[in-house]
C-alpha cells in the first residue's frame, strides 16, 4: 500500500493519480485502470449494480444515495434507474475539500473548496470523466467527523461494519 497526500495538485508527482499512472507503466503485467475516465466504470454500474437494486427492490426504489468520487457507480445506477423510471431522485455525497458539489452547482471547479479531508472514497479535486451531472438531483456535502459518526451508526443500529479512515480518526477525536 502507498500512502498519498490528498493536498497536492493532480498533476503533481506524489498524487495518487500519478503514482497509479506511474505504477501501472513500472511494474510489468500491469494496467492503469484509470477508474476516473475509464467509461467502462460507469457502463459495469449501468450493466449490473442498476438492474440488482432495481430487482432487489422490485422496483420500487425512489432514491438512491451514493458516494461521489469517481463517477461510474453514481452515473452508472442513476442511469439505469432513472430509464426504468425517471421519477427517481439522486442524490451524491461528497466532502468538504473537494469541488463536486460545487462543480454541479455552478459548473465550475472551484479551487477555494480545496481542503485535505480523510473519509475516502469520496470527494474529487479533477472532474471524472465518468460523472453525468444531469442524472443527480442533489449533492450533499458532509464532514470528516459526520461520515465517520454516521458509519459508526449504521454498525451499531445494522450491523454492517463500516470501517474508513474516518472511522478510525473517530475513535481518537469524537469519543
């Protein structure tokens, strides 16, 4: 495992989109998924993810509420979905420091929303390829500790163990 500074342009060197970049030319046998711009990401969620909540539910879902990062299982369910029934609202999360929501609102990448945040797999400094920003009605941002209090929720009331960064930061700082 790398560990990569998330306060520091995609373009630079130390980023995890350059370090998988670079990886993915070093090590032979290896790719560069690329998860970001791939479109084969959003088409896997549009091909699988969609119809197994829409079976699951027998159709009747009326929101979804997804992680913001890459774009393709957001994109790729709301999609699907939203052809089976165009009344579905999406809705994404994302965390402060990153621009998605604010990209979504005003179509703009707004360095200002740059700031570290810890919960992972959510919340971008690039625009994905993958996202369709007309499929989600409504991005959400929440915080560090929020995500982390909410994980530690869904364990105790669900019993689904949900473990992030944030959870672990958690434990140190919101007890």
């Amino acid at each position: 495992m790398i560990v990569c500074p998330t306060n520091v342009d995609p373009e630079d060197p130390r980023s995890y989109y350059s370090v998988s970049k670079r990886l993915g030319e070093e090590i032979p046998n290896s790719w560069y998924v690329n998860q970001y711009d791939n479109l084969n990401n959003r088409k896997a969620h549009y091909e699988t993810t969609g119809p197994e909540i829409w079976n699951q539910t027998e159709g009747k879902i009326t929101h979804l509420v997804a992680g913001a990062g890459t774009g393709g299982t957001i994109t790729g369910v709301a999609q699907y979905l939203k052809e089976k029934n165009p009344d579905i609202k999406v809705w994404a999360i994302d965390t402060y420091g990153s621009t998605l929501k604010a990209f979504h609102d005003t179509g703009k990448i707004e360095q200002k929303e740059f700031n570290p945040y810890i919960t992972e797999g959510i919340g971008e400094d690039i625009i994905p390829k993958n996202y369709d920003f007309s499929l989600i009605d409504l991005f959400e941002k929440v915080t560090d500790k929020d995500a982390a209090l909410m994980a530690r929720d869904i364990t105790r009331k669900e019993g689904i163990f949900v473990d992030t960064p944030a959870v672990q930061q958690c434990r140190v700082c919101c007890n």
